[in-house]
C-alpha cells in the first residue's frame, strides 16, 4: 500500500539547520534552475523549490532572486555559486550514511 507524504509550504527562513544543510548537498550548484512555478489555491503564481524528506515534501516558497542570493550571501558557496569541497566534504560526512550512498539495487 503506498501512502502520500504531505506536502508542506514554507519559507527558506523557517527551514532548519539541517534541512538547509541538506538542500546543499542536493544542490551544490545552487537551487535557481531548479524552482518550480505553479498557481495556487488563490490564482496567484508561486515559484518553489521541491525538498523531499521521508516524512513529507517541502515547497519551499522563493523568487529566482531570492534563491540566488541565498546562494551569494552563504560563505559555504563560492564566488562562481558552488558549495566548496571542503564544505562538501564536511557535509557529507554528516548527513550521509557511507552504506546508503550507493543506491543500486543488489537485491534482485
């Protein structure tokens, strides 16, 4: 049985250390290129980046302009926009588990 995650509207402002963290590693080029526009229940134009966790799926409401200066102001990112390997290396070893990094399937 599969079960629909919730989706959850926020702003890059409330997201936790963690999460923003994360969306780093997701996206260590930067997020710009990867909103997303829709319209919503109001008609009005939204754009968002898309985050999913396992517990639920963020829209994390942004501007273009926003999410590029998200990336100017973060001394995590450097002057061309791309997380640092250092920090890259730093924020690998935190998040990520060395046995789930390779998602291939052995099982079949």
């Amino acid at each position: 049985m599969s079960s629909q995650k919730p989706r959850v509207f926020t702003s890059y402002d409330k997201l936790s250390n963690d999460i923003k963290n994360l969306l780093k590693l997701q996206y260590p080029e930067g997020f710009s290129h990867e909103l997303i526009n829709f319209y919503d229940k109001d008609g009005i134009n939204v754009s968002a980046l898309i985050f999913e966790t396992d517990e639920k799926i963020l829209l994390i409401k942004m501007s273009q302009t926003a999410a590029e200066k998200i990336i100017y102001d973060d001394d995590d990112y450097d002057d061309d926009g791309v997380l640092k390997d250092d920090v890259k290396e730093s924020l690998e070893e935190e998040y990520l588990d060395p046995d789930t990094e390779d998602d291939s399937d052995d099982d079949e």
